[in-house]
C-alpha cells in the first residue's frame, strides 16, 4: 500500500469517491478495504446504479421478499432499499467524516429524476429524503437544471447537504455556485450556523466529449471542417471545460461575499469530476483523472477507474496547468461551428432523459419482483 497512487490523491487535495453501489460491496466488507487501502473518501450514487444493482443481481432478493410482506409498492420499495444502503454506508464513512471535521466521507443519494424542472418538488422530495436518511454525511444529489437552482439555494439556506448533479457548462456552473452562496447568506441572515452546511457541485466530462467528437465528425463529412482543425479540438474539450471551471471556482470562492461567509464558518462548495470513465477505447483509461488532480476537488470514478488507478495512477498536481490552452480551445469552437452553450444544454436536458430511463426500468423490475414473491405466498 505505500506505493499506491490512490493514496497520494490526498497529498494534492483531492477525495476519491466511488461512483459505485450495491449491497454486495457492503456485505463482503469490500467497501471497507476500499476506505482502509485505498483511501476512498466518498460514494455517489444514481438511479442507473441502483437499476444496474437490483437488476442484475440477487443482492436484494430477500430484502425485497421481506418488504412484500409489509405492503409495499414499487416506489416505495425502492426508496427503503436505497435508503438502507445509502445509511451503512454513510455509517462505514463517519469516523473520516468526523476525522475530518465533515470536509469527507459523504454518501450521495439523488432526488427522482422526475424532479428535475419541478423546483416545489425538487426541494420537498430533498428535505423528506434527508430527514429520513438521518446522517450528516449524506448529500442530496439535485440536478442542476434552471429548475434545480432555486431549490438548491433553499436546501442549502435550511442547512441540507446538496450535491448539485448533471452540469456540463461553464455559466450554468456559475450559477450553481452563487445558487450555493445565496443559500448560506440566506441562512447566515436568519443567525444559523452554517459550518456543517456541505455541498459538491458535479461537473460531468466525457459525455462532453462524446457529444462535441460527434459533432466535429459530422462537420468533417459535409466538409465544412478540415480534420487537422478536427484534431486540435477532438476529445479536448471536456478537460479544457473542467480547468475553467476550477478557474471560476477560485475567482468566485475568493471573492468578497464568500469570505465574508467563510469568516462565520462557511466552507467552500468543491468542485467534483464526474463521468470520468473514458469512453472511446482509443483514449488513456485515467483521461479524466490525471489532468484534474488540485486542491479542494473530488473525482468520483466507476470501480473499473479506480482499479486502474491503483495499478497505473500517476498523481500530480496537474489542474492548473495548460489553462490558456483551454482557453484557447474553447475560443476555436465557434470557428469550427460548434455552440458549446447549445451543447451543453443539449447534454443537461439528454442526462434528465438518461436518469429517468433507468428509474421507470427500476421501477418496472421491481413491480416484476413483487408480483412474483406475492405469487408465491
């Protein structure tokens, strides 16, 4: 273990967080060893993890033969499994949480998808799911959606933990970040204490690539781009987004508002690569790892990211390296015919599309499950 590079993260300021859940890495303590060995500092999850988890294995079979028993439907068969799960998991993280004085060891469990353009929705679903959840060391994982800020601002103003989820462009960042900031104000005006109040803004990668690598491709074929312009763009960008937002990140959590905040206990919103499993086999499989390692961010990583990181991680402080090259990259965009605003807007409203999928399939295999345990009571 002394050489293990997952162990060096934090020497950078960087948290490893396993984008990864289910009942089975619980059971068999492998999420233990994950915390002990490899310094894992957190656990997102979604519904696509859940859907993956349920279906795919026997996991929670006698669990849910167990809720059958009680009456319960599909919906509410779902949220007690992930409930469950999220809470021993939250407890495995407590002794770091606590160690670190709540700056690590978060769980994450998201609101429904269904949620993601209903503000009035979005915050009561988050507030029931916390009070339920009952651990300081959970986050509530609301999309960033127009729609998602508001309720963002209020959960962060009633003191709930809120890892904002599904960002992808750079303005959209900024808003969730003053979203975050208006929250503690609002809170700080009211006298309340604001240095448990955590939040995560999630700033998804590779999907941005995919997108804009598509893009550029079919701007090849009709011959309205030539490829060496292609190449100084294709499979650049999404880095080049993630080191301007951390640019942003600085400049708005240096500012004169923040500190003010700071100055009564306030903690930072940290910026968290998500989507960080390469896609296009031709690419490095720690693409979306090794150029994103700085102070005051987490990488949250599927386990097939982190095994590779273990094995063949190199970690250095990297982040701020290159950042008029993202610039500059950025800035060709348009001279390529490429509206990244219309882009990542495309990305955010396909990404409510990709959770709600897997949470109706969820839902469907667990009405399937129940029918049959009730078939054969």
């Amino acid at each position: 273990m002394k050489g293990n590079p997952l162990l060096k993260l934090e020497d950078y300021g960087q948290g490893i967080w396993l984008d990864f859940l289910r009942r089975g890495i619980l059971e068999s303590g492998e999420l233990r060893r994950l915390i002990d060995e490899d310094g894992l500092s957190g656990v997102t999850s979604n519904p696509a993890i859940f859907e993956k988890a349920i279906n795919e294995t026997g996991d929670y079979d006698d669990a849910i033969a167990g809720l059958v028993r009680s009456g319960k439907n599909a919906v509410d068969l779902y949220e007690e499994l992930a409930v469950e799960d999220i809470q021993r998991t939250a407890d495995l993280f407590r002794s770091l949480y606590d160690r670190t004085e709540g700056r690590a060891g978060f769980v994450s469990l998201e609101v429904s998808p269904r949620l993601a353009h209903d503000t009035a929705g979005t915050a009561a679903e988050a507030r029931r799911l916390w009070e339920t959840l009952d651990r300081p060391n959970v986050l509530i994982k609301i999309p960033g959606t127009r729609e998602g800020l508001p309720a963002i601002r209020q959960m962060i103003s009633e003191g709930i933990n809120i890892n904002v989820t599904l960002l992808f462009g750079l303005s959209r960042y900024q808003e969730v970040a003053q979203a975050y900031i208006d929250g503690l104000t609002e809170r700080a005006s009211k006298g309340l204490p604001l240095r448990q109040v955590k939040s995560v803004a999630s700033f998804f990668l590779s999907r941005i690539d995919i997108l804009t690598d598509s893009l550029l491709e079919q701007k090849i074929t009709k011959g309205s781009l030539t490829d060496d312009h292609a190449a100084a763009l294709r499979g650049q960008v999404a880095i080049a987004s993630a080191k301007l937002a951390y640019q942003i990140y600085k400049d708005v959590f240096s500012g004169d508002r923040f500190r003010a905040l700071a100055a009564q206990g306030a903690c930072s919103q940290q910026v968290l690569w998500a989507s960080t499993s390469a896609k296009n086999p031709a690419d490095n499989d720690l693409k979306y790892v090794e150029p994103l390692i700085g102070p005051e961010t987490v990488n949250t990583v599927p386990l097939e990211t982190l095994n590779a990181y273990r094995d063949h991680g190199d970690p250095a402080p990297r982040l701020e390296e290159g950042v008029d090259e993202a610039r500059r990259v950025l800035d060709r965009l348009p001279e390529a015919g490429i509206d990244l605003a219309a882009v990542t807007q495309q990305l955010e409203d396909e990404g409510v599309e990709k959770f709600i999928k897997p949470f109706d399939m969820l839902l469907e295999r667990l009405r399937e499950k129940l029918a049959a345990v009730e078939n054969k009571l």
